[in-house]
C-alpha cells in the first residue's frame, strides 16, 4: 500500500527533483504548479500527504493550505510546507494555519524523506514503513508479509489494507461507512455489506494461526481490533 504524495510546487526543476527522489524513496507522486490544479487532483482522490510551495502563482501554498484545513474532507490530509523563507515569523504563520511541518529550501532529498516520514508516523500510521506487532501478528509494510511466530498469512490486496489500518488504530470502533472511506477511498462508492465480505475473509485467514479473535464485531456498530476485550 505505497503512500500517495501530493506535490505542489511552480518550480519545475525543484518538482521535477522531488518526485524524482519520493519515487526512488518508494512514495507514488502526482504533482501540480498552482492551487487550481491541486485542488482538482485532491478532488479525484485524496492524497497521504502533501508538499506544498509557500510561493505559488494565482493563490499562495498558505491561502491553499487555509482551505484545505476548513474543509472536512480535506483537513486532516498531512502538509508539508517548502518554502525559501527562513524569518521565524513565517515558520510560525504556516504553522498556525494548520501546516504539520516546515522545510526550508534548500533542503536535501534525504531530510525531507525522513521529514515525511516523521509526519506519516505523527498523522498517519498506517500509511508508514513502519512494523507494527501485536499479540504476536507481525505485519511489515515495506514487503507486505503478515506472519505469526514466523508462520506467513496469506492475504489478498484488500484484506492486507484493512488488517494494516485496524493494527495501526486499535481500540476503537469503527463502522462499515468509515472503514469503507479510511481503506477503499472516499471516492470508491461499495455497499456497506463488502466491508462484512472482507472482514470474514480476513478473520478465516488468521483463525488459521488463532489470532481471528483480534477482529471484534461491536453489534449495531461495527467492528475493532483488540486484545483481551470480550466480544458484544
């Protein structure tokens, strides 16, 4: 499940380097030179995060900024600002208008990858590199293996993305419609009844290694991942 990066720079040079180095760093990348044409790609499908130029034709990276943190389906993406100002009065306005981070120009492609990832753990753990163990169930994202003592499961596409977003969110109850946004895509239109479709497949995958107790139905809410919590 490689993470989507949006990258809104005018400088085409600049862009041209940081898609080079995102892609090389394993990221998928779009890109776009004005607010206008960042909006639309935002539009058509959410991005993991994105790297947003302070100075951009038309409308500035923070006027965009500002409007992405207003909207609900847009405020909780990951932004990065870049940007050649280097006062601290600036740092702290594009911090204050929602930014979660601040890289000053130039940079090199190693800071800023671990400064993306250093974000993506902050704001979003499911879509880092991260390993994320539990009750021994390893899940490792940079090669897709889900094993128990070493034992591998064998999992489809869809089945591996919601194990990996329901072990990074533990505890919490969440419905078929949020599932639905959070692992298919907000833009991807399913019933609600394909979410019970993939969980029961999921679960007849780990009841194999006796971890299907992990995966909780919640009745008349849902579903969660936990352990040592009984079954409503």
């Amino acid at each position: 499940m490689s993470t989507k990066i949006l990258i809104v720079e005018d400088e085409a040079a600049i862009q041209e380097l940081i898609t080079y180095n995102l892609q090389q760093a394993g990221y998928q990348t779009t890109s776009a030179e004005d607010a206008e044409k960042a909006m639309a790609l935002v539009n058509q499908a959410l991005p993991d995060l994105i790297l947003l130029d302070w100075m951009l034709p038309k409308m500035s990276g923070v006027e965009f900024a500002r409007i992405l943190r207003q909207n609900d389906r847009t405020k909780l993406i990951p932004i990065i600002m870049l940007t050649a100002r280097t006062e601290e009065s600036d740092k702290i306005k594009g911090l204050e208008i929602g930014a979660d981070d601040y890289v000053t120009k130039p940079f090199s492609p190693r800071e800023l990858v671990a400064r993306i990832n250093a974000v993506l753990r902050r704001r979003a753990p499911e879509a880092s590199d991260q390993v994320v163990e539990i009750d021994q169930l390893r899940l490792n994202p940079s090669d897709h293996r889900v094993t128990v003592n070493q034992q591998e499961i064998v999992l489809g596409p869809t089945e591996y993305r919601l194990l990996h977003f329901m072990m990074t969110h533990t505890d919490r109850v969440y419905s078929r419609g949020q599932l639905l946004d959070r692992v298919w895509g907000d833009h991807v239109f399913v019933e609600e009844r394909t979410v019970d479709v993939h969980i029961r497949r999921l679960r007849k995958a780990l009841q194999l290694v006796g971890k299907d107790d992990l995966i909780q139905t919640v009745r008349g809410s849902g579903y969660r991942f936990s352990v040592g919590i009984e079954h409503n």
